[in-house]
C-alpha cells in the first residue's frame, strides 16, 4: 500500500498504449518521466486495453475472404 508521501503516476489509456506499442523514442519518453514514482493502471484501463486487443483478434479472424480479394 502507499503513502501520501510516495503518490502514485494514474495512466490512462492513451500513455499505456504508447508505453506497449509506441515508438522506441516514444517509450524512452515516458520511461524516463514516469521512473521516480510508482505506476497504476485501474481495473477499467486494464480492461479496455484487453477489449481493444481482443476486438483487433476477433475482426482479423472473422474477416470476409471476398472482401480481401479487391
């Protein structure tokens, strides 16, 4: 558990998502922002970062052959 002496840096969607997926300068970026204090991701970012991923897999295995010939 923390303090109030040792706040915790909230990432919201958007910084996660780079901090997974962005560039290599991108990341170093925020890797050497976010270094001195602890990181938390709630449960509803964590989720929708799971939802957004699952989506991409589900649209890509259900495509429409026919619709990738044109």
């Amino acid at each position: 558990m923390q303090t109030k002496d040792s706040p915790q840096h909230f990432l919201d969607t958007s910084v996660v998502r780079s901090l997974l997926l962005g560039t290599q300068a991108y990341q170093q970026y925020f890797n050497s922002n976010l270094a001195e204090r602890p990181l938390y991701i709630s449960n509803y970012i964590q989720m929708e970062m799971k939802r957004s991923y699952l989506i991409n897999i589900i649209s890509f295995y259900w495509r429409d052959p026919a619709k990738m010939m044109h």
